[in-house]
C-alpha cells in the first residue's frame, strides 16, 4: 500500500468522521490506532508531479497521485468508476478488494 502525506491526512479525516466510527463500531482512541497502525504500514511516497485534474472526482486525485508517483501497478477500490481514467491514462489497473484477494490467493 501506498500513501503520501495528503492522502495519509483524508485517509484519517474520513475515518475519524462520526458516521464512519459508528459504522465500524470503534471508539474515536480506536479509529486513532487503527489509522495510525494503517499508515504505519504503508509505503509512503513522495510526490514529486501533480497530475490534476485528470479524475471527474477532485476527491479521487490524491489516490492517483499516490498510485503514479509510487509507481504502482493497481489501484485497489470500490470506487472503480471514478477511477478508469487511471487505467486509460497512466496504465493502472484499477481493482475491486474482491478481486486483489482473488489472485493473491494461494
């Protein structure tokens, strides 16, 4: 997995929201340690291009930007509409968890 610093940033944003905390079932200490383990584990990257806009969604372009400038091979999400462009652009194959779990699969 890998992050940049603005997307570790909306990545603790988005989980520290109320409505996602009381989904999950965690404490607001819990969604602290769940955060902090999550992007203690990722690789982090250094952006050294910004590639905006190239999504429909602004909220979408630190994730490509990640993806880009860490060179991965994939984008892993739900969200694969939004994020086709990275596919026909920057030749990112953009999969669902499902899908990742699948073939790595022993």
């Amino acid at each position: 997995m890998l992050v940049s610093v603005a997307l570790a940033l909306e990545y603790e944003a988005i989980c520290m929201l109320a409505e996602h905390r009381l989904a999950a079932g965690l404490s607001l200490a819990q969604t602290d340690i769940f955060v902090t383990g999550l992007i203690a584990m990722a690789e982090p990257v250094q952006l050294f291009f910004r590639w905006r806009p190239q999504l429909r969604d602004p909220g979408d372009e630190l994730v490509l930007e990640a993806a880009v400038n860490g060179r991965a091979s994939a984008i892993v999400t739900f969200n694969e509409r939004d994020l086709q462009e990275a596919r026909r652009s920057f030749d990112i194959e953009v999969l669902r968890p499902g899908e990742l779990l699948r073939r790595i699969k022993p």
